[in-house]
C-alpha cells in the first residue's frame, strides 16, 4: 500500500499472519495483455485511477507553433521522414493534401496503395512529391523536408486544386492495369509525366496506350514497385541521346534533383516520338522577373540615375 489511508481500508481481519506477527502475503502475477479495463483486478483498477498524469496547456498558438510542439514532443521517439515532412507544410497545405487522398483514386483501389501506407503517412508524400513533380518540377529537392518548406511558402490553393483535377480525371478514365502502376515508390513520376500530357495537348486515352507499352517492358513485383534488377524490353530500350529508360530506371539515386528531372524530361521525349507532338515549352518563373529588370534598364540610360533609384527603393541603402 502506498500510504496509511489506503491501509485504513482494510481490517486486520483481511490479513494472515504467522506466529510471531508478521503479515503473510501471497505473491501473484496478472496478466494484462488483451484486458479491458473490466477485466483488471479492483486494486489495480484503483491504482490506474490515481495515477495522475501532467497536462500542458499551450494557448492561442498559430499553426506554426502547433507544428512545433509537435516535432518537439515527437523527439524522443522520432517520426518517420513523412510524418515531420507534413510538419513543415503549414495546417492549410497539410490540410489540402489530407482532402486530396480522400479521393477514390486513392482510397477505393485504382492505384496500388495498401492501409499503412496511410496511417504511416507515407501517402501524404506521394501527394506532396507528386505536386512538386506536376506544379514545381523545376524546384525539386531530393530532401522530402525540403520539398514540404518549398511548398509551405510556394504553394498556393490554386496548385492543390490543378492536382486534384488531374487526379478527377484519371479516376474517370485511366484503365486497370495502369492504375495499379501507380504506388508509393512510383506515384510522383507518373503524376509528373500526365501533366506534361496535359501540357502537350494529349489526354488520358493517351496515356494509357503510352503507359501500358513502358509497363510492357517493366517487370514488377512486391506490390507493383518497379524492380531494378531485371532487363526491360521494347520502349524502354529506346535510346534518346545515347541512353535508354531501362538505364535511368536502374539509378538507385530515386529523389536526386538530376535524376527526377531526367526521368520526366526523357518519358517526355519519348512520348513526343511516340505521338508525333512537340515538347511542351519549359515554364521559367524568372522570365517575368528578368522582363521587369530589362524595362528598368531602358528606362534608366544613365547608370547614375539608375542607382540613386535603386538606393531609393531598397531598405539598405550601403552597397559594396
């Protein structure tokens, strides 16, 4: 017993003792594992009653504040790179990409994911992979960390919402056997490819006949996940500028910035020669950047001009 009250409870009556006065207790085991609360010994309930856990209050926190609590209360047992990458997304974008896998495309079995994926929150990074490759293809980052902060500052609702409508329209019209092409391994580069379809004016009839000639070629197992060590055959031996899909396919470097860019930009071409169309035309954010600097250049002739304007409009007026 813990304390002398506890001890109260009992009479004297309740106890054996032996000769010289000393209690006589019996030593016994219970076994919890697979007990409701019901089911546990009236002591033991009432020990678990009493037990008195801490709770802190943290008021009025902003999003970024409640992410942070939650890294700093994950770090005994830390998450795993998904779980902390959705932590550096920010509740609106979090909150977008948990609407989006809500989508039969991937919860009712048209691509090949299973239950742990998503309580293990690997699905989330299917999603915010695949936004970067179809929106911000440009700005990839091999750290998924990376790609979520990116996201958090870059990504605008307009950005979910375009994904979301690629995502409607495979689920109305991309066949059996190319949905199940779509895991958590392979998710972000599929995704990626159908938005340069879109951009090339081809539509989801066509990218199933594409996809089911790559899928000739590729063996797969555990899950649908292509498997590196076995030769590809048709399409994918197809050599663009010396080197063949079947070779990019077997770089292990999956997240590396060159390889991922490389991938699409190659499944691009080869669609392009497949389908008779040109490439889609590079999307360079900085163009309207450079078109605002040349205007300014031309306005100010005079380069003495030019910088007091420049003094003029920057918080730092000291230049080295």
């Amino acid at each position: 017993f813990d304390d002398e009250e506890e001890l109260e409870r009992y009479s004297e009556d309740d106890f054996d003792e032996d000769d010289e006065g000393n209690v006589v207790y019996e030593l016994k085991e219970f076994d919890i594992r697979k007990k409701r609360f019901r089911d546990l010994p009236d002591i033991l309930k009432e020990k678990l009653l009493d037990y008195a856990f801490n709770v802190c209050y943290y008021c009025n926190c902003t999003d970024e504040e409640i992410a942070y609590h939650i890294q700093r209360y994950n770090s005994g047992k830390p998450m795993n790179v998904a779980q902390k990458g959705m932590t550096f997304m920010g509740k609106k974008n979090s909150d977008a990409i948990r609407n989006i896998l809500s989508m039969s495309f991937f919860v009712d079995g048209i691509g090949a994911y299973t239950p742990n994926q998503f309580t293990s929150s690997a699905m989330s990074r299917v999603v915010a992979e695949s936004i970067m490759t179809t929106r911000f293809l440009e700005n990839w980052c091999k750290k998924y960390d990376d790609n979520c902060k990116f996201l958090e500052k870059e990504a605008i609702s307009e950005d979910f919402e375009e994904f979301k409508y690629l995502v409607s329209e495979l689920e109305d019209e991309i066949e059996y056997s190319v949905g199940k092409m779509f895991n958590d391994t392979d998710s972000f580069l599929w995704f990626g490819l159908y938005a340069q379809f879109k951009k090339m004016g081809l539509n989801c009839s066509d990218f199933n006949t594409f996809m089911k000639e790559i899928d000739k070629g590729i063996t797969r197992k555990n899950n649908g996940k292509i498997d590196k060590k076995v030769p590809m055959t048709d399409i994918c031996m197809t050599e663009i500028d010396g080197v063949t899909l079947d070779e990019l396919l077997r770089n292990p470097s999956t997240k590396d910035v060159n390889i991922v860019k490389t991938r699409i930009d190659f499944l691009t071409k080869l669609a392009c020669d497949y389908f008779g169309v040109e490439m889609p035309k590079v999307e360079n954010n900085s163009d309207e950047m450079n078109e605002e600097l040349l205007e300014f250049a031309e306005n100010f002739a005079n380069k003495d001009v030019a910088l007091e304007t420049l003094m003029m409009t920057t918080d730092n007026h000291s230049f080295n």
